[in-house]
C-alpha cells in the first residue's frame, strides 16, 4: 500500500547525533499526558543504539526506523537479529523492539513494512515482539492495566497499541502476566514450613548478604545459575559475558542486600530470588537522567520507596518438584517483611507456567497487568 505523501519512513544511522536524538525523544512527547508511562534509564537506552559498546553488537545486529508526518516525528521502530539466539535455538527469528507510535495506522504500517523488508534481507522468516536485546530486558506490548504506573525496565504502551499492530497483521502468541503483592496480604504458614523442611532435607541453605561487597562474591555464579535454572527452556536464550555483566552493573547499583538471596547446595548455587526497590517515581521525575542531579533523586527513591520489584527466579531443573519453588516462595514474602516494604510488584510469568500460576494466586497473588507477545511472517 502506498504511503501517504507527507510520510516518510527512514532508516536511521544510530552513530549519528541527531537521528539518536529523535528516536530517543519520541516517547517523551507521545507520554507527556501519561502518568503510568516511566522512562527507561536514559544511558540504558542511549546504550541501546550503541553498536560499539553495548554487548548486543557483539554477536548481533539491529535497523532503526523513524516515521515523519509533515516534518514531525510520529513512530518509531527496531527490529532485531539476534544470530545468538538463533543459533541456540536452531530458529530465523528477528524480534521487534522500541515501537512507538501517534495513533496513526499508516505510520504504523510504513514502519513494519520497512523493518520486515530489513528482516527478509537477513534470512528472517517469522517477527515476534516486543522483544527486547536481552532476555532481562521487559518484553511483551501491555494488554491490561494501563491504569497501574510500570515497573522499572518494564515496558509502557497506550491502549491503541494492540489494535495498531493486529491491524497490519500481528497475532498473539503469548501472554505474559505480573502480580502483585501486599504485605498485609494473608500468607500461609504452611509454605515456610515446607521451605524450612526441605532445606533441611535436601541440605540446602539460602545465603544472604549484607552489603554490595557481599554481592560482587556471587556475580561469577550468576551465569551458570541463570542458564541452569531458565536459560535452557525451550525458546530461551543463554546469558552470555556482555548479559551478565548487565545483571551485575543493575544489582550494585540499585541492589537493597536483604533481597538478593540465593538458594545453596553446600557451597554450590542451585536457585535464585531477585528483587530491587522499585525507583520509578524518581525515574518519572528526572526523565531516566542521572545527570546533573539525577542520581541523588534515585538515592533518595531507593531510601524511601516502600515497593519492591520480584523480577528473577529460578531453581536448577533436578530441585524442581522436589519442593524447591515453596523456598522461593517462601523467602519472595520475607524479602518484603523484613525490608519493610509494603508492596511487591512481580514481574513477568509466562502463562504457559499454569502449575506456578495457580499456586501464586493460592498465595494471595494478584495478576493485575498483562503483556502479550505478537508475531507474523515478514
């Protein structure tokens, strides 16, 4: 379909100042009316189009498309080949990321039309999204809850968003949901029994850490743990060095010590349970910039927030079943507790995990928010 005179649709060179600068400044204007929406971390997303720097490029590559209507910028988006990913995966599999768009179909459809072309280019035969460079990065384009503010990394997306890309041939592949938690919430007694009972039996202990020098002791575990607790399932991708370090970077930085516990097999690592305060509302007030005063707003957020988000957790595949996942229960409502929370937001279960579902709800869990991965041959 031919486009509308006035709209064109360009491909960006990301090393250049300018076109950085309008692809990163859309959002801004699309949200400025939008008090759920929070920016990411303004050197997180600056390091997005960063082929030099950010690990991504290292194994990977990616095209970045803008939409002009009459002069003005109206969209935006990137579309990934993730050759990391499809090797591990035997797949051809490009994702899309960053879309953002005014409620205008046409750009919408100029813009995927352009980034499928880049996808075919490159031996691409299926576009899934949104997806993000990493597998920690938030994926899925918000379905509900678009009352209820973002957790920090997550992804933001008005209503209109779903109908754009169903409309242009998008479908739905997975949902992905995130609860929530109160600490007021009833807990059953019974659950850290259980925890206490099988780490007595199976000789496990969970280790906990005091300080952010406690924590560097454990970033060389971090990726046989993750890879052997959720990078092996089918469809997932491997932490390599460059994710890992990302990983490491985000807990010294935002990291409250009580809530980064890690389930022991004698000195061995077996499971994970990752939360971080929750620094949103200081991230909304300084636009996701650290600098010049940035980073005190954070300092600040991280002292007095009172929720946190839950977004890691994992036990090596020969604990499951055997009592392992009432642990991380278990230890998920006392990271609330006894940082004196208030509330925990977490984030992302995949649908397809119904057995976890149905026992997060038995716990009092709420899924309040819902993203949902769509999909089409480019």
């Amino acid at each position: 379909m031919p486009q509308p005179p006035d709209m064109d649709i360009l491909e960006i060179d990301p090393s250049r100042k300018q076109d950085r600068k309008e692809f990163l400044n859309l959002p801004f204007r699309i949200y400025k009316d939008t008090p759920q929406w929070v920016p990411l971390m303004e050197s997180d997303a600056r390091l997005m189009l960063d082929t030099k720097k950010h690990p991504y490029y290292q194994h990977s590559q990616a095209a970045f498309f803008l939409a002009h209507d009459d002069g003005s910028t109206i969209g935006r988006l990137a579309v990934l080949d993730n050759h990391w990913g499809n090797q591990h995966n035997h797949t051809s599999e490009g994702f899309f990321y960053l879309f953002e768009c005014e409620n205008n179909l046409e750009a919408a459809r100029g813009l995927f039309e352009a980034g499928c072309r880049w996808a075919r280019e490159q031996g691409l035969t299926v576009l899934t999204g949104p997806h993000g460079f990493t597998q920690l990065d938030g994926g899925g384009m918000l379905v509900k809850g678009f009352e209820h503010r973002a957790s920090f990394g997550m992804l933001y997306n008005l209503s209109y968003y779903p109908a754009l890309i169903e409309a242009i041939g998008f479908a739905g592949t997975e949902d992905i949901v995130s609860g929530y938690l109160a600490a007021s919430t009833a807990f059953p007694e019974r659950v850290h029994r259980l925890s206490a009972l099988v780490q007595q039996r199976r000789g496990l202990h969970i280790a906990r850490f005091r300080n952010r020098r406690d924590l560097r002791a454990i970033i060389p575990w971090l990726k046989e743990l993750y890879n052997g607790a959720l990078g092996t399932n089918s469809g997932g991708v491997p932490l390599n060095d460059g994710d890992v370090k990302g990983i490491a970077d985000q807990m010294l930085w935002f990291a409250d010590p009580r809530l980064i516990k890690i389930v022991m097999k004698d000195d061995l690592p077996v499971g994970f349970l990752f939360a971080y305060p929750d620094i949103s509302a200081a991230l909304q007030r300084t636009g996701g910039r650290l600098l010049p005063t940035g980073w005190f707003h954070l300092w600040r957020e991280l002292k007095r927030t009172r929720w946190i988000n839950i977004n890691g957790a994992g036990i090596v595949e020969q604990y499951r079943g055997l009592g392992g996942t009432a642990i991380l229960f278990s230890e998920m409502q006392k990271s609330v507790l006894e940082g004196g929370y208030l509330y925990a937001d977490l984030v992302q279960i995949g649908m397809e995990n119904d057995k976890m579902q149905r026992e997060l709800e038995e716990l009092g869990i709420d899924f309040y928010k819902m993203h949902r991965l769509y999909q089409r041959t480019p």
